[in-house]
C-alpha cells in the first residue's frame, strides 16, 4: 500500500479529484437558498463537496419556498401515467404535497 494513502479512508486513488464545474454550480445554488457559503475545504476535493451537497440538500430544499412541498413534474407525470393505465384519478390533494402523492404512488405500483 502506497504510504500517502494509509490515513485515507473509502479511498483507492491517490490523488483528489477535482470539482467539476456543474457540481459547484449546484452546490452555490444550495448554499444561495441556506445564506451560507460553501466551505472552502469543499470547493477542491469532488468527494468532499458531494458530501456537503448531501448534508445541506435537504435544507435548502426545505427553505425554497411557498411550492416546496409540491410534487415536482416528474412525479406529477409518473402518477398520472399510472393512473391512466388503472383507469383512475389522482386525488386533488396529492398535487399540493410531495410526500402525499409519493404514498399515492407507492400504494398504486
């Protein structure tokens, strides 16, 4: 084993990748909606700006608004696709909460 790697963890490579130009976009965007900066220790290492991107999603996703907990269009398509093929409505409720047309998705597979 090469010396440098021995206190890396979860690693086989022996160099960091870089941070690529979309994934440090989308990390500013989430750092825009919290008001916080991305660390700079996150900003050259790919691994470790995913990870803070992980941990702070779910935040700035949970501050983005009055239309945050509606379904996204992607899940508005897929339940209406499943309801046309059961020959069924997709209750009113369900285009108002993300988590509310998850479980009318889930319990329609």
């Amino acid at each position: 084993m090469h010396p440098d790697t021995t206190s890396r963890t979860n690693s086989n490579d022996y160099h960091r990748l870089p941070v690529s130009d979309k994934q440090l976009r989308f990390a500013q965007q989430i750092a825009t909606g919290l008001g916080k900066p991305v660390p700079e220790a996150a900003r050259g290492d790919r691994r470790a700006l995913s990870a803070w991107i992980d941990e702070n999603r779910v935040q700035a996703t949970l501050n983005a608004g009055r239309f945050a907990s509606y379904p996204s269009s992607k899940q508005v398509a897929f339940a209406e696709r499943i309801a046309r093929m059961k020959r069924r409505t997709v209750p009113d409720e369900c285009f108002r909460d993300r988590q509310m047309m998850s479980r009318w998705i889930d319990s329609n597979l």
